[in-house]
C-alpha cells in the first residue's frame, strides 16, 4: 500500500534525556514518508541541538511563559504540508519501527476524527502511576468504558476536521479532551491503536499532581463538561479519594508493591484536593466579562486594553470560586497597570503586556493562618492564568485589617 505523506509534531521542554532515544527511535520507522515539526519551549539542557540535529523541516522555538498547548497545536497544523498530522511527545518514546504506521492507517477512515496509541509506563514509575496506565492502555482498559478519554502524548488528526474548529487556546491543560468531545458531539469518531506504542510516564510530587488536577478540573468545567456544582464538595473528594486509595491498596498487594502506598495516598488526596478547587474555577470563568472603562495603559491599544481588562476579570471570577465569600474582602491591582500607566511592548502583531499582574488580595482573618490555608491554591491558580495573560500573574495575601 502507498505511503501517504504525514506530518509528524513534536513538542518539547528539557527533555534532553528522553529525545536521544525518541529521536533515534524516529528514524528507524518502518513507514517513511513523514515530515518533522518540532517545537522547544525554551529548553537550555540540549534539547535545541539534538532537535536541529533531526533536520526538521520547521523547528519553531518559544519561551516557557509563552507556550500555551492550544496555541502551539494550532500552529503545527497551520504549518504541517499534509492532511494528517501525528502528534509526539518528545518524552515519549516508540517502541519498535511500527509505530507509526498504525496511526497514520487508522486515519484513513473520513468518519475517525483522532486516534491515540497505547503507552506503557517507563520502569521507575510510581505504583499508583503503574495502575493509572493499566486502566487507562491495558488489555482491559477500563477507560474503553469511561464517559471520554483521549491523550494526545501519541496521537494523530485529520486535518479536514480540525479545519471546523481548531484546539481552543485559552486553555492550559485538557485542550485535547476539549477538542476531542468536540469531535464526538459533532459526529465523528475517536479511535485506539494498541499496536502504536510508546513508553511514556510521570511521577508526580503531590504539588504536581494538585497543580495538574486543579488545571485538568478548570477546563473541564470552562467547557461545560462537567456534571454540575456538587451538593457535597468535601464528601465527594473524600469518597472519589477512599475509591483511589483503595484500588491502589489492592494494586500494591497483587504487585507486591505494598510500600508504595502510603506515597500514592497522599498523591490521589492531592489529585481529589485539587480537583475541587479546579472545578468552580472553571464553572466561574465560563462567562466571565471585561470591566468597561478602566484604563491599564497610557497608550496601550484597543486590544491590549481588552486583553487585561479580560485578565483582571478572571481573576476577580476565579478569586470568588476560591475563597468564601464571607472572607474575600477586596482585591487590588498593584504596579503600573493598577495605577493606569502599565508597560506596553509593540509588536508586528499587536501590543502585548510588559509589566506583571501583581494582585493583592484581603482576605478576613489574621495573614499567616490565610497564608496557610489559601496561598498555595492562588499560586497555582496564578501559574496557570500566567500562560493566558501573557505575563506573570502573582498573589499576596493580606486583610483590610492589615492594610
């Protein structure tokens, strides 16, 4: 059968460690007539050299705060030559010369809008990591049942459907699930190729995993893909964590891996936690509106003035879905942009923000005591609405009292 020509995108950050054997594992496919995208995000580990080192035909490099998921795909498929584009992870690695093949065939069918491959921890994985990747690749793979699943690590698109609706790019986690049900909701079909396989895995520190919860739960929620408020927060995150926790209790034991769990407890209590806070993050900011009025710059333009007004919405959205209202006091927009004569950086594409976004926020009570209760939530909740403004968006936390 004829080769079709496919682009292949491929993404990464100091993954240096991992693209000496990715690369080399590239090159030895079976199936041979593909193009290389590649992107860096501001990698200083020699990821930039081994990539220039594959010849890509675009290798387009960024800075970190820069790098929004949404964007970056949106881009490769404006640049790809063809009409299916397949996706990797640098730090995801083919096992074996027919890796991509299978990918690329399955995409032959008009009605398969994407298709993901299996992937298989690597050997230093975590117990409960170990068990997240049998349900979600293995033989019987529990998220064949799941209401949605979808991974982008290893994948492959049609690039007739994504020219209907791209990736969205205010999202900073889950922008794949998103577009993924948008495919399902207008018809078309996700396919599973377990004879594609890579070695990919993550072992998460607890405020890893919160962070990505939190950010995985916010877009869900921003999507309308939740099922609603829930009546009982705290109940449902202690439930969904003692199901969590006791299924990686009998994992352990069947693995003979018993003394992971204390490891994993604590993990999937991070995961619950920051699935919590995440949600109504996300339900808040579905309709969130710029102020009229304000001005945030002397001589920003129409855009820039939108784009921070927007910002400085979302946060006063999300600050509410996080705190209670009875102790949320005020919050103030410090710096040039809170004093009206913010930093504009001009550029061929527009203005863009200069200075950071650096909130302080009252909340009722003494600071330490709010500090330890509030701060990490607000620092997550910073990191990732950091990617949408374009600048760093910090918090700290003080009262009325204080000020």
């Amino acid at each position: 059968m004829a080769e079709l020509p496919v682009s292949i995108l491929l993404r990464s950050c100091n993954e240096a460690w991992a693209l000496r054997d990715t690369l080399p594992a590239l090159a030895a496919q079976h199936y041979r007539n593909w193009e290389l995208i590649a992107f860096d995000s501001g990698s200083s580990d020699g990821s930039v050299e081994l990539l220039r080192g594959a010849h890509p035909r675009h290798f387009v490099q960024i800075l970190p705060h820069e790098y929004r998921p949404g964007r970056v795909l949106n881009q490769g498929m404006a640049l790809s030559r063809h009409d299916r584009v397949i996706f990797l992870n640098a730090d995801a690695t083919p096992q074996g010369p027919d890796w991509l093949e299978p990918l690329v065939r399955a995409l032959d069918d008009p009605q398969v809008a994407a298709v993901f491959g299996r992937q298989i921890p690597r050997p230093d994985c975590a117990a409960h990591v170990a068990r997240d990747y049998e349900r979600c690749f293995g033989a019987n793979r529990a998220s064949a049942g799941w209401d949605h699943f979808f991974s982008m690590v290893s994948s492959g698109l049609r690039r007739d459907v994504w020219a209907r609706r791209a990736f969205r790019e205010t999202l900073q986690y889950s922008e794949d699930d998103d577009y993924t049900r948008w495919c399902r909701s207008a018809g078309y079909r996700i396919g599973y190729c377990p004879e594609s396989v890579v070695m990919h895995s993550h072992n998460y520190t607890p405020r890893q995993a919160y962070k990505r919860s939190f950010g995985e739960a916010w877009a869900l929620a921003a999507g309308g893909h939740d099922a609603g408020p829930e009546s009982h927060p705290l109940r449902a995150q202690f439930l969904g964590w003692a199901r969590e926790a006791g299924g990686d209790l009998y994992y352990c034991l069947r693995t003979r891996r018993l003394r992971e769990w204390l490891r994993a407890a604590g993990v999937r209590w991070q995961q619950r936690l920051g699935r919590r806070h995440g949600l109504p993050v996300g339900r808040q900011l579905r309709e969130a509106d710029p102020p009229a009025g304000a001005r945030f710059t002397l001589d920003g333009d129409a855009a820039l003035e939108r784009h921070l007004a927007l910002s400085c919405a979302r946060v006063a959205d999300g600050l509410r879905a996080l705190l209670p209202d009875r102790k949320l006091e005020a919050v103030l927009l410090g710096g040039g942009y809170g004093r009206g004569e913010g930093g504009v950086l001009r550029s061929p594409a527009g203005d863009r923000p200069y200075n950071d976004l650096d909130f302080t926020v009252a909340i009722q009570g003494g600071r330490r005591i709010n500090a330890l209760r509030y701060q990490r939530r607000l620092d997550v909740f910073g990191e990732i609405l950091t990617h949408q403004a374009d600048v760093e968006v910090e918090f700290k936390i003080t009262s009325l009292a204080e000020l």
